[in-house]
C-alpha cells in the first residue's frame, strides 16, 4: 500500500500537468501567420463589423496603393500601406489557442490574383493578442514583438493627413494670393511663416467630403502661391456659399485631399 501511494500521486500529478499543458500552456508554433505573398497582392479588404469598412488596393500596374472607403479615394498613402503589408507579412504565431472572441476583432480579406485569405485579428488590452485564420478556423497566440506597431494602420482615420504641401512652413518666405487674375492679397516674413502653416497643415480643417463631386471652374476663386526661395508651391482655393465652411483647399501635392477653411487669413 505505502508503494501504490507514490505511484497514484505521481499519476495524479502526471495527468494534472498533461490537463494543464493541453488547457492552457499549449504548444509553441511559431510561424507566419499570413499565407498570402505579400508582392502578389492586389487589394485588402479590412473591417471591424461596426464602423470600419475599407479597402487597400494596388493601383494597376504600379506598386503603389490606394485607400478607399465608399467614395472617398486616397492616392497619396501608399507608404503606410506598404508599412501595414510588411507587418502583416512579418506576424508569427506563437502557440495554438482554444478559442476566439465573438465580437471586438477586425476582419482582413487578403485577395492575390485567383486566390483570397481571410484572417482575423482581436487585440487585447489585457491578455494576449489573438489571430483566426478562416479557412480552419485555427486560432494562434501571436508574437506581440512581431505586430510592429500595425494596429493603428487597420483604421481608415490613420490613413488621412491634414497636410496640403510637402514644404515645411518655416521655409516659406512670401504668400501671393491671386484671384481673376489679379492679386489679392500678399504677405511677407514674418507674417508668411504663420499664415503658411495654417495652410500647408490646418490642424483643425475638417476633410470637405465629396467636394471633388461638385467642383468646377466656376466655383473657383483664388490661387495661393506660397514661395521658398523664389519657387512656388501653389494651393487652389474653391468658394462655395452653401458649403459649411465656404473656402475648400486642395495643394498641388495632394490633388485629391480637400480640407475646409472659414477663411484665408
């Protein structure tokens, strides 16, 4: 009897560290999460099922990418998409889980040519991030060192900027602004320096959605000409009365970027 007790705790033990294991530890699995090669892909569809419903699309015959949701087109983010695919590209699973969250995780429909993966991303605050690959529904732990910062990438928000010139405002040195062909106004050092930021970068200039839908020359009203060094860098203005904010901008860097001004000065 004193031989048979060691022997059932050691089998007690034996099967509460084997329940154990396959509960909660499970077995490390490390490799990439995404099947999909990334120089194939020509688009991504992204969603969180509640306010996220956007798409990355690869400009035919180009490396460059495209951000679209609904109407609204953004041509000038392909560096952090590029920034995104590569992270997605880079994500290693690290162990196999049980279960996935039923809601809070976000959708990404990867499409090659003939070809679509679905993978699924829950971000934890708390416990460990958690990824779904939809074709066996196997759910990974993921490597946290290997998501490289992609999270904010997988909102459309994150992908606009409120920037209508490359050209830093400091080296800015006059303003000229035309309109019918005559001057308007113009402004110099060191008034130029402070009016050039508030229209290179208008921090607090709402997006003037779907106002390329109803431009035209009529509704054109002045050009900005903002000089560095004897070289212009040109915003176009738009009037249009029964817009919320009248005065809509777009610079010759981003040709389809629209922020809204009550006023030019």
């Amino acid at each position: 009897m004193r031989t048979l007790i060691p022997i059932l705790l050691l089998a007690v033990l034996g099967y509460t560290g084997w329940y154990y294991w396959e509960q909660y530890t499970d077995k490390p699995l490390r490799a990439n999460l995404v099947a999909t090669s990334i120089a194939d892909l020509k688009q991504v569809f992204i969603t969180d099922g509640v306010t996220e419903d956007f798409a990355l699309v690869r400009m035919e015959g180009t490396e460059d990418w495209a951000v679209k949701r609904e109407i609204t087109e953004l041509y000038d983010q392909s560096e952090k998409v590029r920034k995104l695919l590569n992270g997605l590209a880079g994500i290693r699973t690290d162990s196999i889980m049980r279960s996935f969250p039923e809601d809070g995780f976000i959708s990404l429909v990867l499409e090659s040519e003939g070809r679509s993966e679905l993978v699924d991303l829950f971000f934890s605050e708390e416990g460990r991030h958690l990824a779904r690959r939809g074709v066996t529904g196997d759910v990974f732990a993921l490597n946290a060192t290997t998501l490289g910062g992609i999270q904010p990438l997988l909102r459309f928000e994150n992908y606009r900027e409120r920037r209508l010139l490359r050209i830093l405002p400091e080296r800015i040195d006059s303003i000229t602004a035309v309109s019918n062909d005559s001057i308007h106004w113009k402004s110099k050092l060191p008034e130029a320096v402070l009016l050039a930021k508030t229209f290179i970068a208008p921090a607090t200039a709402p997006y003037a959605e779907y106002f390329d839908e109803i431009m035209d020359r009529d509704k054109h009203f002045a050009t900005l000409s903002l000089f560095a060094n004897g070289e212009p860098h040109r915003i176009e203005v738009y009037l249009d009365s029964l817009w919320p904010k009248p005065y809509v901008l777009v610079g010759e860097d981003y040709p389809r970027r629209f922020l809204a001004v009550d006023s030019l000065r």
